[in-house]
C-alpha cells in the first residue's frame, strides 16, 4: 500500500471526549479531522520503538518508562504482558526482576503486576526515581557503551 494513500477509520469515541475535540479544534481554528491527526501522530511517534519487532530493552524501557504509565493503565498490561513485550525471540535480555521493577514503577498500586505486597510503594518519588535510573543504566547506557565501545 502507499504509505501517502489515505484510508478512512472508524472509531467509537464517548461524548465528553468529542466534545473536548472541538472545543480544542475551535479554540485553534481548525478541523477536528486536524486535532484527531495531530493525537494519532504524536502518539505513534511516542510508541514508534513498538513498532520494530527487533527493537530490543535499550530503546522498548525508554518508551515504556515514558509513556508506559498511561499505556498501562488505558491497555491493562501486567508484567507478564511487559515480559512478552520486551523478551521476543529475536530479542531477549530484561531479566524477569527487572521487568517485575519495571511494572511496579509503571502503576505502583497495582501490586499483582510483581507478586509483591511491598508496603508504601507508589507514596515515595525517590524510589520510582531509582528504578527508573537502575533500568536506564543497566539496559540503556550499557547498550550504548557497547555500540560505542
């Protein structure tokens, strides 16, 4: 298919959220047709290291911290999703407690995504902050060294 071809797509859409549409269309002083591009766009640049089923943890735990709490939430996804996400058979390599860390940092009131019953988790940034660093360097900056290196 040409990827400048255009195609028409349907989706079901609540009214609050349509009408927050135009309303965003008309504070702009466009098409709503042009709001609903703009979402979808950005969007899928945000989450465009899903699209590469040979993208592997060093550019999947970047996306995923980043935008990982909202698409967690809006798709459900638990760890064992995130394992199947970031472990394919071509790439493999975010050992099963990392991904369990990685789950906890992305929605840390939902406990059954680790197995862990840990208290408190959620109320302290700090400890998020950490995780979050743990990852980046572990999986991120070390595949960066290595392709350097």
């Amino acid at each position: 298919m040409d990827e400048n071809r255009k195609q028409i797509v349907s989706l079901r859409l609540s009214v609050g959220d349509r009408r927050k549409v135009s309303a965003i269309a008309a504070r702009l002083g466009v098409r709503d047709s042009d709001v609903f591009r703009f979402a979808i766009r950005r969007t899928v640049a945000q989450l465009v290291a899903l699209c590469d089923p040979e993208a592997g943890a060093e550019r999947l735990i970047p996306t995923l911290l980043e935008t990982g709490p909202e698409l967690c939430r809006y798709f459900g996804l638990d760890a064992e999703q995130l394992d199947r996400i970031l472990n394919t058979e071509s790439t493999n390599g975010v050992e099963p407690q990392d991904v369990r860390l990685l789950a906890v940092s992305l929605d840390p009131q939902t406990r059954r995504w680790a197995g862990t019953a840990s208290e408190g988790a959620g109320q302290h940034p700090e400890h998020e902050a950490s995780i979050r660093d743990y990852l980046y360097e572990k999986y991120v900056q070390t595949a960066a060294g290595k392709a350097v290196g």
